[in-house]
C-alpha cells in the first residue's frame, strides 16, 4: 500500500464528495435517517466543496490522502471554532475515508499529518466532534490517545438531530 498525503484543490472537488458521501451512508447507517442519508448528493456536495476549496479567504486547511495514488480520505483543519476555547487550540473539523479503503492506515496517517500541521502553526491542543452514537469512531479516536472532554453539542438537521460529544488531544 502506496500512502501519500497533500493538500487538496479545488479539482479534488468530486472525489472529496464522494467520500463524504459514501462515509456518511456507511458510517451513519442506523444512527440517523435513512431517508436523510439516501438524499445527500455528490453532485451537491461536490459544488460546496469546490467553492470552499477555491475560497482564498478560507482559512481551513483541507488535506487528501491518496490510497495506490487514488483520493481515499480527507481532512479538514481550523483553529478551534468552539467559543469556550483557548486561542491556542485548533480543530479536527472532519476526516473521512472511503469506506473501501477503511483499516488500512490511511486515516492513522492523516490524522497524524493533520495534528503535525496543527502543531506546526502554534496550536498546543486539538479538539474534535464525534456522534455520541458513533462507537466504533469514537473507540478510533480513543486508541489514538483523545480524551473525552465531555462538552456536548446538538447539531439540528432536517427533521432531526445530531448528539455530538467533544473529544482533546495534546499537540
């Protein structure tokens, strides 16, 4: 297995999309509504993505891990955009990957990438969001040294709603 991480562009657009897609549909399937999970669109999703992407205002760093050189996961990264929060804390926003190419080190060395760019720009600690129902996930984290922090969220959606719990790591 040939693993290489970059920056994404607005070209990676689609493949980002699908990704995100096709993980949510996976990995949330039972923990939300199906119909919700059967409506979401690459096509859509592939729009919001290309305009973040080309955003030169965005100060989110968007990354792409390539699996045998094909897009299979990605990462976004922020400062912490949680209010309570020190100003030396910066965020996991997301990571994903395709659920084909799941258990195969990818997501490790994302992460680990991430974190390293994290702690490059001066944060010294990292938050992230995870669904509370979300145990296999959460077990991910954890086995990557996250600690429960314990600050919940509730992230309405069409016709329901996302439980979500706030996990720490030191930089």
């Amino acid at each position: 297995m040939k693993i290489k991480i970059r920056r994404a562009t607005p070209s990676d657009a689609k493949e980002i999309a699908t990704i995100h897609v096709e993980t949510w549909k996976d990995a949330y399937k039972g923990l939300i509504p199906n119909d919700y999970l059967q409506s979401l669109s690459v096509a859509d999703k592939a729009k919001k993505w290309h305009e973040m992407l080309s955003d030169e205002n965005d100060q989110t760093i968007y990354l792409v891990g390539l699996l045998n050189d094909e897009i299979s996961g990605w990462a976004s990264l922020c400062k912490c955009r949680d209010e309570d929060t020190k100003e030396n804390w910066g965020e996991l926003g997301g990571i994903y990957i395709h659920p084909s190419a799941q258990n195969k080190g990818l997501g490790s060395i994302l992460m680990k990438e991430g974190l390293s760019i994290l702690k490059n720009d001066g944060y010294t600690q990292a938050t992230l969001w995870v669904l509370t129902t979300n145990i296999s996930t959460r077990e991910f984290y954890e086995a990557k040294g996250w600690r429960l922090e314990g600050k919940t969220k509730i992230d309405p959606r069409d016709g329901f709603e996302l439980h979500e719990i706030r996990y720490i790591t030191d930089l």
